[in-house]
C-alpha cells in the first residue's frame, strides 16, 4: 500500500490560485499513474484529473483549461496547479493511486472573498 500525503490547500479568493502538492511513500512511483479527486461531504467523490506513467495528462471538462496536473518522479510528487479560481471550486481534494484503494487523507481547498 502507497502512503499518500496531501498540501497546499487554503483559502483563496475568487481568481486565484493554489498548487496542491501529493507526496507519495515508497518506491516505484514512477510506474503509477496518479488522480486528483474533489468531493463535498456527503457527497461521491468527483475526478479531476490523472496523469499517466507516461506522462500523459486527462482532465474533467470543469478543471480542463484552468488546472495543470504534474508529476516529478524523483520527488515521489504529483502536483495540481489550479488557476483562475471559483467559488464552486470549494471542495476537499484528494490525489488517488491510478486503479489502486490507495488515498490520500485530503486538502481543503476554499475559494471565497
């Protein structure tokens, strides 16, 4: 099992920006593929992107065009850079082992003035 450990996370206002950061445990980390997550209590949890092993990027159509998702494998690191802030952002994020049960424990992200 992959230790996952979230940060960054805050409160921002509207237009903002934030980069969270997902420091991973162990090795092989480079041979992952990695999500980020967002989801508010109660609710299921929403993907926002992955990035894969190689290096290839996906985003939801929400996150697409404002959020940068990345990767520095010789950190064990993954990365989410979101710009251009909105309040429907608020969420808690979380990063997520590609097809594995392994979490993160989440970050809360606040956009508010």
């Amino acid at each position: 099992q992959v230790q996952l450990v979230e940060s960054g996370g805050g409160l921002v206002q509207p237009g903002g920006s934030l980069r969270l950061s997902c420091a991973a445990s162990g090795s092989h980390f480079s041979i992952y593929g990695m999500d980020w997550y967002r989801q508010v209590p109660g609710e299921p949890r929403e993907w926002v992107a992955t990035i894969e092993r190689s290096g290839t990027t996906n985003y939801a159509p929400s996150a697409r065009g404002r959020f940068t998702i990345s990767r520095d494998n010789a950190k064990n690191t993954v990365y989410l850079q979101m710009n251009s802030l909105k309040p429907n952002d608020t969420d808690v994020y979380y990063c997520h082992k590609t097809d594995s049960n392994d979490w993160g424990q989440g970050t809360q992200v606040t956009v508010s003035s």
